[in-house]
C-alpha cells in the first residue's frame, strides 16, 4: 500500500519541482523589471516588489531605435512565418496524399535538417548574403528563418493531413471541386491545430533567433530585438532592471501567444506525432 502511494504521489511532486524551476527565472525577470532601484541592488533578496515601478520600462520603451527593432523582428517573424507554412502545407499534403518517386528520400532530408544545427552554417550563409550584396538587409534573415522551420513544419502537417479521410477529398473532387479547392475547401478547414502549433514553433524560433542577424546585419536600423537586448546591457550598465524590462518586453508576445494558442497547438502536435 505504501509503495502504491509514492508511486501515485513522486510523479506530482517531480512535475511540480520541474515546474518551479522553469517558471522562477521568468518570474524573477518580470519582478526585477518592476522593482526600484533600491531593492534590485539589494544585497538581501526582495522575492516581491515592495513599491512598483513602470520607471524601467519607460527607459526600455523610449532607448534608440527600440520601434525599430520591433518593426524588423514582427517583419521577419511574421514573413517566415507565413511562408514556410505556405510552402509545408502544399508540401505536406504531397507526401500524406501523393505516391512519387523519391517521397521517402524527401521525408529522410527533411528530418535530417530538422536535426541540423544551423549555426554551423551561418559562416557559408553569410558569404552568399555578401556576395549577392544583400547585407544589412531583412530579406535573408526571412529567407534563412523560412528554411529553418520549414522542416518541423512539414512533418508535423504530414502527420495531420493523413489523419483527415481520403473520402472527404474525393467526395468534394466528385461534386466538381479541384484537388486544390477539394484542399482549401475541405482539408484546409481542418488542419487548424496542425497549423497553430507549426505556427507557434514557428514564431518562438524565428523570434529568438540571435546568431544569424547578429553576422549578417551590422547595421542598428537593420537588426531584431534579441540584438537589441545585448546592446540595452552595455549602454545602461549594470541597469538591471532596466535589463530585465527590455527582457520582459521581448518575452512578452511569446508568453501571451502560447497562453491563447497552447491548448490547440498541443493537439496539432500529439496528432501529428501519431498519424500518418
């Protein structure tokens, strides 16, 4: 009876201490960002803000260029994004629908680059983006972006294409629909949790993805948050907590984005681990 009431409880108490330990350094960041001066330098730790402040946020907001770097990392994001999900949707629905020469060799390249670590890359990439003349610009950064999700994209959207039926795809090609309208009409509509949590994946990676702009853009005007926060460290010093109100601004659409979008996404995930 004993040993039947551990083995209920320990699973518990492990997720709960997991769980503390990923969420403290987020809360700590978000309580830093709202303390005063005073109590972030303090040498006893203040685990709550004892009189908050917006003061360091209005420094973040209001450093050089901050709009700037969050028009360049929405437009990179949003464009990556949008393409790669494009492109693993046709892609995607190939591979679960289509018998072609070469559909098993295409599965094995795409799960071998979702393995590839692409910071080895970056120095080849950067001589390309040199050569076409194209640095400081966002154009590579989304062409770069879009390849690196491309392939988590399309294996999770294969797995979730594959679990809708062929005979809804046929009975909507027999009343006169396309293959591409049976698609857009009748599949596409479905594929909705499929498609948040590539989305999702999509966005956290192309969003937090440092060392690529920081090879390939030099220039200020042309750089993304995650460059900009590294810079806010240097120009306010030991700031801290002005540090951790940029931090805190740059983490924010990421949490509020998984908190609507989670519950779909872990769907479009499991069904596209297991189908197909």
């Amino acid at each position: 009876m004993r040993r039947s009431v551990l083995g209920r409880i320990w699973p518990g108490v492990t997720a709960v201490l997991l769980s503390l330990g990923f969420a403290f350094p987020v809360y700590w960041m978000f309580a830093t960002a709202f303390k005063a001066n005073k109590d972030v330098v303090s040498e006893t730790p203040v685990w709550f803000p004892t009189s908050p402040t917006l003061e360091h946020f209005q420094r973040a907001v209001h450093a050089d260029g901050f709009w700037t770097f969050v028009g360049n990392s929405l437009t990179v994001t949003l464009a990556a994004v949008a393409l790669s999900l494009v492109i693993a949707l046709l892609a995607s629905f190939a591979i679960a629908r289509m018998r072609f020469k070469g559909r098993k060799s295409f599965i094995l390249v795409m799960m071998m680059a979702q393995m590839a670590p692409w910071e080895v890359m970056a120095l080849a990439y950067y001589m390309i983006v040199r050569d076409a003349d194209l640095l400081n610009s966002l154009t590579p950064l989304i062409a770069v972006y879009t390849v690196m999700v491309l392939p988590f994209s399309v294996l999770t959207l294969r797995g979730y294409v594959a679990a809708v039926p062929r005979e809804l795809e046929e009975s909507a090609m027999v009343d006169g629909c396309t293959r591409f309208q049976a698609f857009r009409r009748v599949i596409f509509p479905l594929l909705a949790p499929g498609v948040m949590a590539t989305s999702l994946f999509g966005f956290i990676t192309t969003w937090n993805e440092y060392p690529y702009v920081l090879i390939l853009n030099k220039d200020p005007g042309a750089q993304t948050l995650p460059v900009w926060i590294t810079g806010f460290r240097t120009a306010f010093g030991d700031d801290w907590g002005a540090t951790m109100a940029a931090s805190s601004l740059f983490a924010l659409p990421v949490l509020v984005l998984f908190i609507v979008l989670q519950r779909k996404a872990v769907g479009g995930l499991t069904s596209g681990a297991v189908k197909g």
